[in-house]
C-alpha cells in the first residue's frame, strides 16, 4: 500500500467508523454467534499474494461485524462503559502512526514528558494530594498503565519488595557487604519465609484483580468481610480486625486494594478510617482502585471522598470507562521519588493511570539497566524512564489520547459528561423505587449511574420500617440536582426472617427472589435491545444497571426500564400459572 491508497483507504475507513456510530442504537447491543463461527468463513491460511484494501474493508461488516459486541451502542449497560471518542480516536491513529516503544525518554523525549504532564493535569483535576505531582518534593508522579489489573499488579510487586527490604533493613535495597557466606545464606532463607508469610488484602467487594495479582506474586490472599449495614463498604474496625487476626496467625499483611466504586455496588470505602489505622500499620501499602467511579472526582461534589490518601500509597483511574478515552489509558500516580534514584513511588495513580506520592518503591522493585539501555540522560536522573514504572519494557503514547481528549472536551466538557449520567442514574434509580415498587427491589443504595436491583417475589410486601442499607451515606451530600433515592428507600439484603421472624420464610424467598432475578435478567440479554450484567451481593442474585455511555439519553433508561419490568411481570405470570 503506497501513500496514495492509504489516503483512499483511510478515508474509507473513517467513513464506516462514522456510519458505524451512527447506526450502533440500531444493532443488536451484545452478539448472539456461537463460539467458533468465526473460523468456517475466513480462509484456512492468510492469501499468498497481498489483497486489495476494498476486499479486506468489505469483511469488517459481514464477518467481523457478527461477532461484536457493542460497547459504544446506548443500550450497552452491562458492566462499566468502555468509552471511545472522536477526539480518542484520533490520538490513536496518531499513535500508531509514530510508533515508538518509548521505553525510555531517549526514545522519543515527546512521548515522556507528554505523558508526566497530562497525568500532573488529571491529578490537579481529581483534586489528588500535591504529593502525586511529577513536580512534589516527595517524588511523587503518574504512569499510564494498560488496565487497572496490571497497575494492582505492579503496585503489588513493589509493595511486596519494600516489605521485605524494610523488614530486613536495607531500605534502598542494598546488600550488606561485610557480611560473611554463612550469614548471607542465613539471611536469604529468613526472607524466604517471610515472603511464605506474606499476605495481600481487599474487601469481598474488590475486584478479583487483587486476588488475580496476589497469585501472580506468589502472595497469600485475604478477603474481609463487609456487610449492608456498611454499604457493603470496608470499615477502618473492619481492616482492623483483619490485621489483628493475622499477626495472631503469625503472617505478614503487606498490602490493601481500597475501592472508590466496587464493581458490584459502587460502594465507597471508608477513606477516613482505614487512614487512621494504617498510622498503626505504617509498612501496609494501601492502593486505592477507583477505576470507574474515580472519574466522578472531577466533580466537587465527590472530592471530599480523597480525604485521606494522603496516608495512602498508590491510586488509579480508568480513562477509559468514565473520561472519554479509549482503551487502554490507565492512570497510576505515584506520591514520592528520589532524583536519581531507581526505585518505584509510594502513591501511584493508574489511567489505566497510577499516581504515587513516593515512586521509590516502585523503581526499586522493577528497575534493570543492561548494558543496551544504558545512556547519559537515565543515569543522569535528570529524566523518568517509564520502563521501570511497569511490567513491560516498551509502551504506547497513549498521552496523545488523554491529551486530545482534555483539549477537545476542556474540564467543564468532562464535569458536564459525568454529572449527566449520574443524574439519569438517580432518574431511572427513581422510576425503579416508585413505579416498580411491585415488582423491584433495590438492593445497595445507587451510586455513580449504578441501580442494583431484584425481583420481588409475589407475596413480598414493602417494609417501611425496614431497616435499610445506606445509614452511613456516601461522605458527602447530596447533589443539588439529585433528583435521586432516599436513603430508606432502599431496602436490606437478609436471609434473618421477615417481619414475623421466620428464617426459614426469609431464606426461601430469596430463593425464589434469586431464580426470578436470573430468569428476567437471560431473557433480556436473550433478547438483545439492552445488554445488562448480573451480580451476587452477599447471597443476593441482582441486576446491574449503568448507563454511562456518551450517547446514552434518558430515552434510552426509560427503554430499559420498560424492558425490565415488561420482562419482570411475564415471568411473574407465568411462575404463577405454573403454580396453580
């Protein structure tokens, strides 16, 4: 392909993603193939000769097309949203176009220090402590990462090793050179039953991430227990129990995923608290997952949520769900670093974005210079190589993204974006409570464009007096253009009986709660207009809903709506019929 039919074919190309978008409410939202219809229509090996561009162009629609998913269509509202942007997409083409693997700053200064200040951009717009700044007198800073399960991953590896470097007491890593064979031998088997003790944390509400890097780091893996009374949020007595019971096993917590917005509820942990028991724990890297819901700090209302990560070690967004930009951009921002030195930070936030107060930890962790990477500008420490920030080597210029995305959008564009949904999500949180009081519960109490919810079962009544999830609230007020839920308009998950006492009554109608949920939520995605995802709180099958996607209108809520509970009362009559 020369110039000139890359042009044509470009343009082509722009073309169909245009009408592409512009048809997305019409498609089916998540594909109904089989798995493995894709190999009986593409040939057996790739065509000896080169094809035409036309020819390659034309198999998108009719054989690739099939098989997608929509993540962009308005009636996509499983999971969280995967947003992908005009201004997105041309960053990437820019991206792909320079290609350069920018391991290091020398490989193209550009796609460094790009990068280190639109991420000191998004700290200064998620109102994150000064300490996460490139620019902090801590050696703080941020790197994108390609998803927030590799940025846990890599905070993880870094807590890990300054656990062990600061129970052995060589906080910059180094050997102890007077020692003698014997003793090192003695001293590397100590370590080794240290690490055999090591134990990593989250909430049963963290994402299986943390569980997934605990593995991979060759780490134990603790879950602590939350409960409705909390918001199914981690508590700071929570935590401290957990600790507790640990060092009474004689193993060695090291690290804690906190979540800003946990996938199945949006719960929000307990910042404040968890932050006064670590001044208990200091040597407890605490990273703070706020993947989706992060973006929602970008709005004053929710800012006063970062009260206390000060304290914390790491944190990291997702550009991609919430910010306009399209995968992958993960930010980790990292609190504290040493010019010149070679260990990564204490705070990192992941954009994919990781910010660090410290990135000490975190070079010290990662950082390898052969002979082949070695230049005058790394060993100067006058500049950051992103190379020891990460697991990989080589990396995109995914800043060009995030760059456009801030420039197109501007601050007020990306404030606009978030509050909208989170409004619509109080409307249809809303139409769920009052007019699908009969056949809906909430289950946790709505947050950041997230309704959870269940089926009633037929003989289920509303409870008034019902004690409710979401006494403790958010940690901030209510926004002035909430038209949203009431706390006590959300009602308990338990298995405790119901009003007359009987556990065995409680236990069978979540039962029969649970079959109905499952029922209603296959038979939408069976159907194909809307696209949800489902969930267990606790013992509680229920039903995710967030529409967070750019072109998802209230219409669109109002569709799914109708669509639930359409659904919800013909698998009601028909569970019925079937009784009689």
């Amino acid at each position: 392909m020369n110039a000139e039919e890359f042009r044509r074919a470009a343009h082509s190309a722009v073309d169909e993603i245009i009408d592409y978008f512009s048809t997305l409410e019409s498609r089916r939202a998540v594909s109904n193939v089989e798995p493995g219809y894709l190999r009986p229509l593409l040939p057996s090996a790739p065509p000896e000769e080169g094809e035409k561009w036309e020819d390659v162009q034309k198999d998108i629609e009719a054989k690739i097309m099939p098989g997608l998913t929509h993540w962009q269509s308005s009636n996509f509202m499983a999971f969280f949203p995967a947003n992908a942007t005009y201004p997105s997409l041309l960053g990437e083409l820019y991206s792909a176009a320079f290609t350069a693997p920018a391991f290091n700053w020398l490989c193209s200064p550009a796609c460094t220090e790009l990068e280190t200040i639109v991420l000191d951009y998004l700290c200064n717009l998620l109102r994150l402590p000064s300490s996460y700044l490139s620019t902090s007198p801590t050696g703080g800073g941020g790197v994108i990462q390609g998803s927030a399960s590799e940025a846990i991953v890599t905070v993880m590896i870094a807590a890990r090793e300054r656990y062990i470097r600061q129970r052995a007491k060589r906080p910059n890593g180094e050997e102890n050179q007077s020692m003698t064979s014997k003793e090192e031998e003695e001293e590397e088997e100590d370590e080794w039953r240290l690490r055999s003790r090591l134990v990593a944390l989250g909430s049963e509400m963290s994402h299986s991430s943390t569980q997934k890097a605990a593995m991979i780091a060759g780490v134990k893996y603790r879950n602590i227990p939350v409960s409705a009374a909390d918001d199914f949020a981690l508590t700071g007595r929570g935590l401290e129990d957990a600790l507790e019971d640990l060092r009474r096993e004689n193993l060695e917590p090291f690290y804690l995923t906190v979540t800003l917005g946990t996938t199945s509820t949006c719960a929000v942990d307990q910042f404040k608290e968890i932050a006064e028991v670590k001044k208990d724990f200091p040597s407890l890297w605490i990273h703070v997952d706020a993947a989706y819901a992060g973006a929602a700090l970008i709005l004053e209302d929710y800012q006063e949520l970062t009260e206390g990560f000060e304290m914390f070690d790491s944190f990291d967004v997702n550009m991609h769900k919430w910010l306009l930009t399209n995968f992958d951009a993960r930010y980790v921002d990292i609190g504290c670093r040493k010019r010149g030195s070679s260990p990564i930070a204490k705070n990192t936030f992941i954009f994919g974005c990781v910010f660090l107060p410290r990135r000490e930890p975190l070079i010290s962790a990662l950082s390898i210079t052969p002979s082949y990477l070695q230049n005058n500008y790394s060993t100067s420490g006058l500049v950051t190589d992103y190379r020891d920030w990460q697991i990989p080597l080589g990396r995109r210029f995914r800043a060009l993204k995030i760059w456009f995305v801030l420039r197109m959008y501007g601050i007020n564009g990306l404030k606009r974006h978030v509050r909208r949904h989170i409004v619509l999500g109080e409307k249809f949180a809303g139409w769920v409570r009052y007019e699908g009081r009969n056949l809906f519960k909430i289950v946790a109490k709505p947050r950041f464009a997230l309704t959870v919810l269940r089926v009633r079962v037929p003989d289920e009544t509303w409870d008034e007096s019902a004690e409710v999830v979401g006494k403790r609230g958010m940690g901030r007020p209510e926004m002035k253009i909430n038209e949203g839920v009431a706390e006590d308009d959300v009602q308990p998950i338990t298995v405790n009986g119901d009003a007359h006492g009987s556990k065995d009554r409680g236990v069978n109608r979540l039962t029969k709660a649970n079959a109905l949920t499952k029922e209603v939520y296959e038979r939408i995605n069976a159907g194909g207009k809307i696209f949800l995802t489902s969930t267990m709180i606790k013992d509680t099958y229920a039903i995710r809903v967030v529409g967070a996607n750019e072109q998802t209108d209230e219409a669109h809520l109002r569709k799914a709506f109708d669509i639930l509970s359409s659904t919800a009362k013909d698998v009601l009559v028909e569970r019925e019929k079937q009784a009689q």
